[in-house]
C-alpha cells in the first residue's frame, strides 16, 4: 500500500497534518494503535453533556490555530464558567479568592465536547485515508522510499511512503517503534527525556442535577494540598447538570486502589470544599491516563507539570527531510496544548512539502 505521506498517530496533530496534507492535494494515510482516533482527546456523554477526561479548554484569543481551526470547522463554543470565588486548602482551613486573581484568561469549551475537534477533522479527510488498529513497529528508509510496517488483528501489514510523520509522544517514538537506520543517540535521549503531556493524569468528575455550588458564590475552582484532588473545576455544561471535575494529588501508584475507594475519598473532599450536596452525585467517572499503553511508558507514573518542549535542530533534517516528527511535545511554543498539536503538525507539513 502506497501513499506520498504516511502518518503515524490520529490524535489533533496527525489528524490535522492530514487535513493540511488534502488541502495540498497529496495522498496520505494515517495509522492508529487504539480502534478510535482522537487520541489523548476523548470525551464521555454522561446525562447529555460531555465530560473531557483529556483536555477541557480553548484559549482562542491566544491560541490562533485553534481558533482558524474552529472557525473553519464551524465547531461552537461556550465559555467556561469561572464567576465566583475559589476555594483554597492550605492545610489549615479553607481561603476564599477572586477566580479572576488566579486565571484572567477567557477560557472557552466546545459545546459538543472537545471530541467534536478530531471528529470534525477526521469527517474532512477522504474515506478509508484513516485506519485504525494498525500498530505501527518499525519504519525503514531504502532506497525506494520509507516502509512501514504495522501490525493488525489480521497479522502484518507493510506500507510504502515518500515520507512520514510520526505524530506520537516522544517517549513513545523511543520506546516502541525501531527505525532502519538508527535516530541518532541525541534525539532518542531527547525524546526519553521529555514527560508526555496528560501521560501522569487522571481525572475524576461527579455529576449533579444542577450546579449547586454557584449559589453559594463559588466558581467550582478549588486547589488543595491534602486532599486527593490537587485541583477541581466547573463541568458543567450550559444544557445539561451540574459537573464537577478534578485532577489528582496522588501518583499511579496511589491511585491503584478500588474505583469505590477513590469515588469515596473524592466524594468526601468535594463535600468539604462544597457542602453537604456534593455527596450525593448522579453518577460518577474516572479516568487514569497512566495506564493507556498508547499513551504513556514506564517513565510517566507520576504527573508532570508543563514543561519546555521542543524537538532538537537534527530531528528537522532526517533522511533528508522525509521523516518528520509532530504531536504537542514537538511544538516549540505552545507545547502541553492543543494548539501545540497544531503547530507541530503544521511544521511538519511545511518541512514536506519543502523536499516535495
């Protein structure tokens, strides 16, 4: 199986290389482990409204890629609800502060869940150009091209490129797939030393019949250094319940016990910061990015706060230019977000396209 550009992954960046790609007019694949795409974006549709158990927010008046991109896939948005006073644990009580003292930023949410971006995007791409359960192992530079080969249900699967795109987190590149020639020893310390963005993460929400803790001036935001929850936010969605989501204190390691467990520690912390009502959810859901092999390695246990990504100058000129290299943690600005994703994509698009 042939085609000008191969991509390896279909998260936002792959997806959106792929759509940069079919505006140019070249031919393209993608290639996906996981049997949907999105990637680390994945949204659940409890009681009508989403719930991110990957990223939540939008900056568009920051972010201009996210958005062209939303605006030209007619993709709506709301803005996330910040009104009210946060709560602060410092271990020995509870402060109140202004939302706005902490986070001035227009914080937006798409209204069909952030889902709705791959979607959308994957919607704009020629049919059978995404396919997904083909777990990419190695990729090999000869003298007729770029082969790579992935394994499937069916077994072994080879595909024939002028060049490729692996839309992965680094850490990943590194550990799972083998290249023919060899990544210099520079880069592949490079990518096993930089932390993949949501990799440590899990996140808990709880659902209720209406977003009770407005009443009481509260914006939802609380941060604590003792609880389970480091930090929680506003949910909710404007057509739906009240929601309530929160990332976590604890590693992977402590966050190993009983979903019971947790659902319980969690619930009494909410009703701590939140009163009597947070006890009693509709339902309940938690996530941990941790253990998703197709997303984080051995090295990503713990959360890691955002850090400087980036890829290194060798990583542009690779077999003569042909195999590039996107995803959040290669984006040079904007690194650890959505926009990275495009950024990276869009870059690795334009080095393409100069050796086209």
């Amino acid at each position: 199986m042939t085609a000008e550009t191969l991509i390896i992954g279909g998260g936002v960046s792959g997806l959106y290389a792929a759509h940069l790609l079919h505006q140019r007019g070249q031919s393209f694949r993608i290639l996906e482990s996981r049997d949907r795409h999105g990637g680390r974006v994945r949204s659940e549709i409890h009681s009508g409204i989403p719930l991110e158990l990957g990223p939540s927010w939008i900056w568009p008046e920051t972010n201009p890629r996210i958005a062209s991109l939303i605006e030209e896939l007619s993709l709506p948005t709301f803005s996330h609800y910040n009104e009210g006073d946060i709560l602060i644990d410092t271990g020995y009580g509870f402060q109140r502060q202004s939302h706005q003292a902490i986070d001035p930023r227009r914080s937006m949410r798409l209204s069909r869940g952030t889902r709705s971006l791959p979607d959308a995007l994957s919607d704009s791409l020629p049919e059978d150009t995404l396919l997904t359960g083909h777990c990419v192992q190695k990729i090999t530079h000869g003298d007729h091209g770029i082969t790579v080969t992935a394994q499937t249900d069916g077994g072994e699967k080879e595909f024939l490129a002028h060049s490729v795109i692996v839309a992965l987190p680094l850490r990943l590149i590194e550990k799972t797939l083998e290249f023919t020639p060899p990544l210099p020893a520079s880069l592949t310390s490079h990518f096993q030393s930089t932390p993949t963005w949501m990799a440590g993460e899990a996140k808990f929400f709880a659902l209720y019949e209406t977003p009770f803790w407005r009443e009481d001036g509260l914006s939802g935001t609380s941060f604590s250094r003792t609880g389970p929850l480091a930090e929680t936010h506003d949910a909710s969605h404007p057509d739906g319940p009240g929601a309530l989501f929160g990332f976590f204190n604890l590693n992977r390691h402590q966050r190993q016990a009983s979903q019971d467990q947790i659902e319980a520690t969690c619930l009494q912390q909410l009703t701590q910061f939140f009163g009597p009502q947070a006890a009693s959810p509709i339902t309940t859901t938690f996530h941990d990015w941790a253990t998703e092999p197709f997303t984080a390695t051995d090295l990503d246990g713990d959360q890691s706060a955002l850090t400087s990504y980036a890829l290194p100058p060798e990583s542009s000129s690779l077999w003569h230019g042909a195999l590039q290299f996107a995803g959040t943690e290669a984006a040079p600005l904007f690194g650890g977000y959505l926009e990275g994703a495009l950024e990276s994509a869009e870059h690795a698009v334009a080095a393409i396209a100069r050796i086209a």
